[in-house]
C-alpha cells in the first residue's frame, strides 16, 4: 500500500481592498488606510475561500492589517502575523505625490537603472525582490518542515509582481522596465501560486 503524497504547496497573494487615495498618486510604503466596506467584502469572500488552518502572514501597512483583522474576525484559525517583507516598495520622496508633478526624467532614471535605482530615494528593486525571495524561501520551509499546505500573503500588488519574477527567473538575472510583470491582483483580490 502506498502512503498518499502530502497535499500541493499554495501561496495566496492576496491584495488589500482598495486604499484612500485620490487616482494618480504615487503610494507604495506610504501608509494609507483601505476603503472599510471593501475590506469587508474582500475578507468574507477570502474567508470564504480558504481551506482550513491555513498559515497567514500580512503587511504591516495599515491598508492590509485591516483586511487580515477583518478576516480573522470571520475565521479565527487565520490568525495573522506581520511580516516586514510583505511590504509594498518605498518610493521615498515620491510618495504622496502625483505622477505628473515627479515629472519624466526621474521616471526616466528609473527605468533606465530599474533594479539599481531608488525612486525618490527610496528603496532599490533589487531589494524589493530580495526581502520577497527570503520570504518566499521562508513559506517553502513552512511547506517542507512542518507540512503547511496553505501560506496566505496579504500584501501589495508590487509584491505579487516580485513573486511572478522571481517564481520565473529565480534569484538569477534582475529584470528590466520592460520585462517586469504587469498582471497583479485586484484591490481586495488574489491569486494562487505553487509555493514548490
């Protein structure tokens, strides 16, 4: 008789409902709170959606705390912890500011040093995808050392671009402006990965 093969690894990249902001404004660690009756509606769904005892972890940024608060009031077995790794990226001096007024040359630089340069003087893309790949690393030991079948993120949508990388690339080569993932989750939506 064979022994039955433990369940497939999931990771959900789950996205916070959608934040208070006005269109066009640059905000990525800039610590906005969600829209309250989306974040509901995105938790009962999830709630709803999930499997059982599954391994939650969430952004510190206020925007996810509340939808992993409001989920856990729907499903006490998906406590969730903080993870500082689960942050949406710096953009520093930019954060707050429209679009238009940073103005197209230091979009330019950007995307001309994607990895390499930090927008605003904030954080590195390459550190982004540094802190998301020992995060995913960490998930998979969940997986492997104590069976967890179920790693819950709820983050951003530039973490699930990390993850879409890196799930493609590995740690190998660092991706240009144009090669960067563009499909991330909805506000209040997710997607589910192999975490293998």
């Amino acid at each position: 008789m064979s022994v039955p093969a433990p369940p497939a690894a999931r990771l959900w990249l789950v996205r916070h409902a959608a934040a208070l902001v006005s269109p066009g404004i640059c905000y990525g660690a800039l610590d906005l709170p969600a829209d309250a009756t989306a974040t509901r509606s995105a938790a009962a769904r999830l709630a709803a959606a999930l499997p059982s005892q599954p391994r939650v972890f969430h952004s510190p940024l206020q925007r996810c705390a509340q939808l992993a608060l409001e989920l856990q009031a729907r499903r006490p077995d998906a406590r969730s912890r903080p993870d500082a790794r689960l942050r949406e990226m710096d953009f520093g001096a930019w954060e707050g500011r429209a679009w238009r007024a940073i103005g197209k040359g230091p979009i330019d630089a950007w995307t001309a040093a994607f990895t390499t340069h930090a927008p605003g003087g904030g954080e590195r893309l390459g550190a982004l995808l540094a802190r998301v790949s020992a995060a995913l690393q960490a998930a998979r030991q969940l997986h492997a050392e104590q069976g967890v079948a179920d790693v819950v993120w709820i983050t951003h949508a530039g973490v699930a671009r990390c993850v879409a990388w890196l799930q493609s690339h590995g740690d190998g080569p660092l991706p240009r402006c144009g090669e960067w993932p563009v499909a991330a989750p909805g506000c209040g939506g997710w997607e589910l990965r192999a975490l293998a």
